[in-house]
C-alpha cells in the first residue's frame, strides 16, 4: 500500500531527528567569557523524556507498518506521540534559562547580574525536537486519516458470488429487446401456419 509507506517513511525520519536531537545540545548561553551549551540528556533536562517518547514511536511505526489492515492504532499512537514532543519542545523553549539551571551552575547567576551581558538561547537539538514531533504528529494523523476511508475494491477482483451479492455495484443488466417476454426470457416464436390445401381442379 503505497500510502501508508508514505507515511511511516515520514514518521521513522521524525523519530530518528527526534532521538538524535534528544543527545544534542537544548540550551546555549553566550556572553563575554565565552559560550556554553547543555545537552538534553545532562542533569534534569527532559531529554530523557523525549528519548523514551522517540523509542516508544519506534514501536507504534513497526506497528503500524506490519500490522495487517491499516494500522489505525499504530497511526493513532504516531499522532500522539508527536504531539506529546512537540509540547514538550514548546515548554522548553519558553523558558530556556529555566532548564539551563544545573549544568551551567554559576554561569547562570552571572547571567541574572544586570552588568554582565548574558543570553540564553535554545540551541539546535531542542528545535529537531521540535520539527520531529510536529512532523510525527502530521504523519500520524495522516495515517489516521487514511486508514478511516473505505477501500473500493473493483468488481472484477471478487469471486463471481461475492460481487452478485450486492458488495460492490454490478454492471447495470441489458436491455430488454422487443423480442424478450415479460420475465426475460426470449418470446415463443410463432407457429408456422399451416400450408394451404390445393385447390381442386
């Protein structure tokens, strides 16, 4: 089915940004010493969270893909995974010297003194993050989506009595010629009529 390879082909690069983007650096602070980043896994960073959502995707798109049918449930769970991490990103990218605290340590104090020029800002793993659950969340609700239309099976692939039973629209019947009885069968052709007698001498 080349739609739903479509789809969980978008999927597993969300996921593979999502984890690879979990190891890099959230948060980048610069200032006059110099520029320091912490990574989504250091400290109390919600890395760890976006790292189990990604592994947890892995198996909702193998669902998805082996399953038989059309995988609603793997394309479901997708969907809400993606918009789990991409919640997740928001959060964190809101309030990025809130989770710089920790591994910066006394660099985040010089940061809050009004003489020292300091910015924190997220740095690049945090936006993969970002852009892969958004793009796990349209590949699953695309899923979704598709798996809730019926398929049309034409008439021609089914067995001879399944497509008379009324599964799919036959092809209307002929005609009826001006030869054919009231009930379809073909008119009684008329009786011959009979030769005439010779006349008598």
């Amino acid at each position: 089915m080349r739609d739903k390879r479509i789809y969980a082909t978008v999927a597993a690069i969300a996921i593979l940004v999502v984890l690879l983007g979990s190891f890099l650096p959230w948060v980048r602070l610069t200032g006059p010493f110099g520029e320091f980043t912490k990574r989504g896994l250091e400290d109390d960073s919600d890395g760890i969270i976006t790292l189990a959502l990604g592994l947890t995707a892995v198996l909702a798109v193998a669902y998805y893909v082996f399953s038989e049918g059309r995988g609603l449930l793997g394309s479901g769970a997708l969907a809400l995974l993606g918009a789990g991490l991409t919640a997740l990103a928001i959060v964190d990218l809101a309030d990025v010297q809130g989770r710089a605290a920790g591994v910066l340590g006394e660099l985040e104090e010089l940061a809050s003194e009004d003489d020292v020029p300091m910015a924190f800002v997220g740095a690049e793993g945090l936006y993969m993050v970002l852009l892969g659950g958004i793009a796990m969340a349209i590949a699953g609700l695309a899923g979704s989506a598709a798996a809730l239309v019926p398929v049309r099976i034409p008439a021609e692939a089914l067995p001879l009595e399944e497509a008379a039973s009324g599964l799919t629209p036959l092809e209307p019947p002929a005609a009826q010629t001006v030869g054919e009885g009231l009930e379809g069968a073909p008119a009684e052709a008329p009786e011959p009529e009979a030769e005439a007698a010779p006349r008598d001498g």
